[in-house]
C-alpha cells in the first residue's frame, strides 16, 4: 500500500492523495473482514478448480469475474491465512504447473 511518507504523486492533490490512502485502507479492512468471516472457515477453491475451464494466463483473469475472484477471494486466503493452513491447503489442491507461480508468489 501507499504511504502518507512519501507524499502525493506529482499532479495529485495532498487531499486527493489522502482519500486514495483512506479508501485503500479501508478496503484492506474489508478484505479482513471477508477473511475472518467467510474464508477462514470455508477457503475458496483454487481458481484451476473453480474455474478449469480457464488457464492461468488468460485474459479472463485480467478483467470481470475472474479478476475479481482472484483478488477478492483467493488472494486475500492466501494472504491472511496461517501458514499451516496454507500447508494444508496446498496438500488438498495440488497445484497445476501453469499456476506454480500463484502459490509460489504467495
């Protein structure tokens, strides 16, 4: 995330560049929150079993649906989850080669 110690980017606003840190703030909270509600007791299906029908480097995990669980839900497992969870979880969905990188990144 962004840091209020380095300052606006060049041609934003000190107030623009303050609402950008908030709402990325305040998404991140909601993510948590998705995480400690939701997927915590109940993690997503990998996105090679949830959607098979889609290699990893289609564009369809570059916009809509796909993105969107990748970022939403995926990833944000992947994040907050411990790391013996994460273990377990590798051990239950076997990684396909062209998603190595997921895990591995993770």
């Amino acid at each position: 995330m962004a840091s209020n110690e380095i300052g606006p980017p060049e041609g934003v606003s000190a107030e623009d560049w303050e609402a950008y840190l908030k709402h990325n703030q305040d998404w991140e909270a909601v993510l948590q929150q998705r995480f400690e509600n939701e997927l915590k007791a109940t993690p997503p299906l990998p996105p090679w079993e949830k959607f098979p029908e889609y290699e990893s480097g289609n564009v369809f995990w570059r916009m809509g649906t796909g993105e969107e669980y990748l970022t939403d839900y995926f990833t944000v497992y992947l994040k907050y989850a411990s790391k013996d969870d994460i273990q377990a979880y590798k051990l239950k969905y076997p990684v396909p080669k062209t998603w190595e990188s997921w895990y591995n990144e993770k």
